[in-house]
C-alpha cells in the first residue's frame, strides 16, 4: 500500500475543520493543531452564542459585495462553495437552519453548539487527527517543498500544509508564517460602533430607526439600514457596515471623524421640507411637539424639537422659518461628532492578513509554494456582519481541503 498523503491544518476554528474535513479521504492523513485548549471557540460565541452561521442565499455578484476586502478575490471563490452549499451541509448532516428577516441564518435551536457539534461528529468520522495545545511556533519548508513545523521541542514533516490560524490584531502574529515569503497587509479592526462622548444624543440610549442613512463626512462611504442610539453612541447595521467599509480610512483619522444621519432614508431633504409645510397647512394648530412626524420616535423628535428651540404648547402654524429650517437640517443630516469606537460584541473581526496577491483564489494555493494552501481570516478577507465571515472560512476551507487533497 503507497504511503498516505501527510497534510497538516493550522487552527482549529471554522475554516481549519472546513478544510480539515474536505482534506480527509482514502489517500490523506489529516492533522489538525489548535494552539489553545479549545476547538472552535468563536463558532462558540459567534452571533451572541447563536452563531450566524451565513447570510441568505444569493447570486455570488450581490454576496461579494458584502466584502470591504476581498470582494475580486472572492467572484471566484464562491461559485464553488455558496452559502447555498453552507446551508445543505449543515441541514444533511442534521442541524436544521432557518433563515431571518433581515437575510441571518442561523441553526434553529439557536445555539452554536449544534454547529460545533455538526463539525466535531464530521471531522471523527473522517478520522481528522486532532492535537490541542499545539500551536505551531516555527514553520520551514525544505529542500523537497515538504513543511516542517516546530511545536515546542517537537518538529513534524508534512506533504501538504493549509494555514488556517484565523486573524491577529498585530503584524507579529503572522510572524510564524514568515519563511513562507507571503506578504502581509497589516492588520486593523473592522466592525466596531461610533463613540460619541457628550453628546445629548446618548441620553436617547435605545431608540432605534429602522432605515437611516449614515455619511462619513468628508468621504463617499455612506450606508443605509438600521441604526441604533447606545448609551456611548451609535450602533446598529447601517453603522457597523460603515465601519467596515471605513475601516481604513477612519484607522487613519484615529477614529476622530464625523457622522451625517439621515434618521428616515425614505425621505430626502426636500421631502422633509414639503411634508413639513403640507401637515403645517393641514393641521395648523397642532401642537409641534406633540405629535412626532416621518416615523421618528417620540423622544427622538422631542430632541430634535429642542434643538429647534420649539416650545412646549408651539402650534404648527406659528414655526418659524429658521425653526422649520433646523428641523429639516437635523432630521435630513444631523452631524454627530465622533471621538473612538467599541468593539461590537456580537462579532468582530479584523482586516489585514495574508495578501491576496499571493494567493490562487480557485485552489487557495500560494502562488509561491506548491502545496501551501491558506484559508480563513488569516487572509486579507473580511465581511460585514450577518454571516459574510463564516461564510468567508467555510468556502476558502473547502477550496483549500479538496485541493490539497487531490493536488499532484
Ligand atoms: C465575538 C465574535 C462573534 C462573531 N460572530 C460571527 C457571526 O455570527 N457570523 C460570522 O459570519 N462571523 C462571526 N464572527 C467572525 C468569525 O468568527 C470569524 O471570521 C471566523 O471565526 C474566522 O474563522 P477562522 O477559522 O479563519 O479563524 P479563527 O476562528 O480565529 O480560528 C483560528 C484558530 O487558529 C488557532 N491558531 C492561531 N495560530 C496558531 C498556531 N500558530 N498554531 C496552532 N493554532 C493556531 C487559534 O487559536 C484559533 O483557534 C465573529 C467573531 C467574533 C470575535
């Protein structure tokens, strides 16, 4: 019997078992080293213990679109493995998935484990050799182009290697992957909401809009979608997809930059203006302040009633032109300064990683060295919240395990 094909994976998170899983077969022994104690420990906590897995299914034009980076990279990436595909796996290996409103899938028995659990009963059954506590220090290749990876005092030789060490808020975390001569753009978060301290803005802690606009003055980037007032700023996806396809440029502003909200995105500036004048004709002694209008929530239009200096009792009829003006201005782009940001719990990831440059996005080989495959959020990918991540790792580990599988 010819020997098996030695591949070794590097992390034990959603793309290392992806690619671990689709590496397995009749001619491969598959390794997988997981540096800390624990297997797939952001599926665990991912989507607030849920885990969103994907996002709803969709033509690979309109779902690379949810990249800030890697969109290119990734047209050719997903024709292979959508989240279509994600969705069949996971349901015929028995974790039903549902789909929700705003396109978030997630298992139905809204908990990660059962995702966990799917990808541990696949990897045991392929028989994927599992080593914890054994992360990969050093990594050389040799003369004949196999991989010897020092772990501790240990050095093993491998056939084929697929880097799956997931992402690192600094340069020196890819320090390991050196040798292999791959480029690294550094690294800088991604997915995080707007500080805005001492603004009376945060007193209104809660109140969302379900369709705002938020602009980054100075900048093109502006994004449409929910957007939530924190008790430290502004939140919600319209914001955290701002972050995202910011994350460069406000990294370079040192996050000091300011936000132009559009609380209603139905409605544009003149809009606003006519429908003012309108209901003002229709309901002239109205009292302003009673009676909030463009679906914003009562105590958010108080707010802007008081910045319009709008009295208690002041009847429609009696708004002054500067009054009306302030209401517009506020209601159409209210300017909210922002100093720093917070990490957004309930998923986070960083930009940077691996240069695609470097990378064969069919096979995800490097372009450099035979049968050195990469996979996940080492590389420069990275998606908006809503299941692009994950959706990220299972397709690039997928690519990654069949390929260096039946590579010759
Ligand atoms: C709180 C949180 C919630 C999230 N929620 C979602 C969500 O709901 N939906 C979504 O799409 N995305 C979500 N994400 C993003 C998503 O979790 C990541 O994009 C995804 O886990 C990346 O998978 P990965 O396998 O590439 O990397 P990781 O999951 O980071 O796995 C890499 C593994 O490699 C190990 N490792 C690193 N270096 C070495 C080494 N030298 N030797 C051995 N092992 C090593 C690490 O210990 C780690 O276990 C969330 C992220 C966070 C932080």
């Amino acid at each position: 019997m010819s020997k098996k094909i030695q591949i070794a994976v590097v992390g034990g998170g959603a793309a290392g078992f992806f690619a671990a899983i689709h590496a397995s077969g009749p001619e491969s022994e598959v390794h997988l080293f997981e540096k800390s104690s624990k297997l797939l420990s952001k599926v665990k906590i991912s989507g607030g213990g849920r885990c969103n897995v994907t996002h709803r299914p969709m033509e690979t034009s309109s779902l690379v679109k949810n990249y800030p980076r890697g969109e290119k990279f990734l047209r050719k990436v997903f024709p292979s493995f959508t989240s279509r595909d994600t969705m069949d796996w996971f349901e015929s290996r028995g974790v039903p998935l549902k789909i929700e409103s705003d396109g978030r899938v997630f298992p139905v028995s809204d908990n990660s484990q059962s995702i966990i659990d799917a990808l541990i009963k696949e990897a045991d059954r392929l028989k994927v050799n599992i080593h914890l506590r054994s992360g990969i220090d050093r990594l050389e290749i040799n003369d004949s182009g196999q991989f010897m990876l020092t772990l501790g005092q240990e050095k093993r030789i491998f056939d084929r290697l697929i880097v799956c060490s997931g992402g690192f808020p600094k340069r020196s975390g890819f320090e390991f992957l050196d040798s292999t001569g791959h480029q690294v753009v550094d690294p800088i978060p991604s997915l995080f909401t707007f500080n805005t301290p001492g603004q009376a803005i945060r007193e209104l802690m809660g109140v969302a809009f379900p369709d705002g606009q938020v602009k980054l003055a100075g900048t093109k980037l502006s994004y449409r979608g929910p957007i939530l007032i924190t008790h430290w700023g502004l939140s919600g996806p319209a914001v955290l997809k701002l972050s995202a396809f910011g994350a460069k440029w406000l990294f370079k502003q040192q996050y000091q930059a300011e936000a132009l909200i559009n609380w209603n995105a139905a409605f544009g500036e003149e809009e606003y203006r006519s429908h003012l004048k309108d209901y003002g004709l229709k309901h002239p002694r109205r009292q302003a302040l009673k009676h909030p209008l463009f679906e914003v929530p009562a105590r958010f239009w108080e707010h802007l009633c008081e910045i319009a200096e709008i009295k208690e009792g002041q009847i429609h009829a009696e708004l002054s032109k500067k009054q009306i003006n302030r209401l517009v201005q506020n209601l159409f782009c209210y300017n909210l300064p922002i100093h720093g940001k917070t990490t957004f719990k309930e998923e986070f990831v960083t930009s940077g990683g691996i240069s695609l440059d470097g990378i064969e996005p069919t096979k995800m080989e490097s372009k450099y060295h035979p049968n050195l495959f990469f996979a996940g959020e080492v590389l420069d990918i990275d998606g908006i919240t809503g299941g692009f991540n994950f959706q990220a790792a299972w397709s690039t580990g997928y690519l990654a395990g069949k390929a260096a599988k039946h590579h010759t």
